[in-house]
C-alpha cells in the first residue's frame, strides 16, 4: 500500500472525527486490507459520491486541520481523499472504499495477488516498489533512511526484485532512475 495514502486515510480520520465521543480512531490491519475508522461523519451536503470528486474543504475540526495543513502534514486542503484514490490506483491496487455508518472509514486494499513469475512479493519488496512508483530516481542511502532498513538488506530485496523482472535501473547511478515494469 502507497505509504502517502496511509499516511492520509490516518490524517484525515485524525482532523475529522468527533471529539465529543469517547470513541478513538482505530487502525486496523489485515492481510488483505488496512482499515481506518473514525469516530465521526461527513459535514452536512458531504457525500460519498463528493468525496470520490473535486470537492471543497469542509473540515469538520478546523482548530485541528489548519496546523496539520500549515505544518506540512496535510498537503491541500480539500484533496485528501482523492489522493487516497489516486495513490492506490497508481500502485496498481482496487479504488479505497469510503463507508459512512455508525462511525466513517476508509478501507485500502492490499494486492494479495502478490505473485510475479512463480515468486511471491514480500511485503518489505511491495513498500520498496511503492517508494520507487513515488520517486523512482531515489538513491539506496534514500530508500535506506526512507523505508529504515539497512543499506544490505535493500541491496538484496532490490537484486530480488531485479531478478523477478519487477524492476530494473536504467542509466548511471548518478542521473539514472529506477523503472518499474508493469505485468
């Protein structure tokens, strides 16, 4: 799962869930999905449908999303659930489900399919290919510092990788990029 997408569906039930509830945000991981649940609704005129759309800023706490906004947490006002949309599209994953029932949450799919050539993809190898598909002309020491796993360990799950056909470098260390083949 795209780590910026997570990062967002987390974010948002953070910024919009009820404070007037003894209820808490819940993050809940399963092997084929990540589930966010928030304590809270849509604003009036909010919709689903809305969501899935252009739409504007509605924050249900503005006390709390105008610093998440100014401190960088939050990129645009207004675009959080569409680039849930678009993150997962671009990892190759089925669109989030957005629910509103006793409580709101989002739903991320993991690709469980996993298997590329016989091989199965570990879950570090599909983190170290999401931050590929976000910058593919990222540096070992990089990805190192970005996914925290040592600079070995990475050498290894990218010549994996390599070899299952599922990325591969095209140019120079210097100015060259990682290409990630699509099957």
């Amino acid at each position: 799962m795209p780590v910026r997408a997570v990062t967002e569906a987390i974010v948002n039930a953070v910024a919009h869930r009820d404070y007037t509830s003894n209820a808490s945000v819940q993050v809940m991981l399963f092997k084929d999905r990540l589930e966010v649940w928030n304590p809270g609704h849509l604003p009036f005129g909010m919709t689903i449908a809305k969501l899935k759309q252009r739409h504007n800023s509605i924050p249900v706490n503005p006390l709390i999303a105008e610093p998440l906004y100014l401190f960088g947490t939050i990129e645009r006002m207004g675009t959080g659930t569409l680039d849930i949309i678009k993150k997962c599209k671009d990892a190759g994953l089925k669109e989030p489900e957005f629910i509103e029932e006793e409580t709101f949450s989002v739903t991320l799919w993991r690709n469980t399919g996993g298997m590329t050539g016989g091989m199965t993809i570990t879950d570090t190898q599909e983190r170290i290919i999401n931050v590929l598909k976000d910058n593919h002309k990222l540096s070992y020491k990089k990805m190192s510092e970005t996914l925290n796993i040592n600079i070995s360990a990475l050498q290894k799950q990218i010549e994996k990788l390599k070899q299952m056909g599922v990325i591969e470098r095209e140019g120079a260390d210097f100015g060259g990029y990682w290409k990630i083949i699509e099957k």
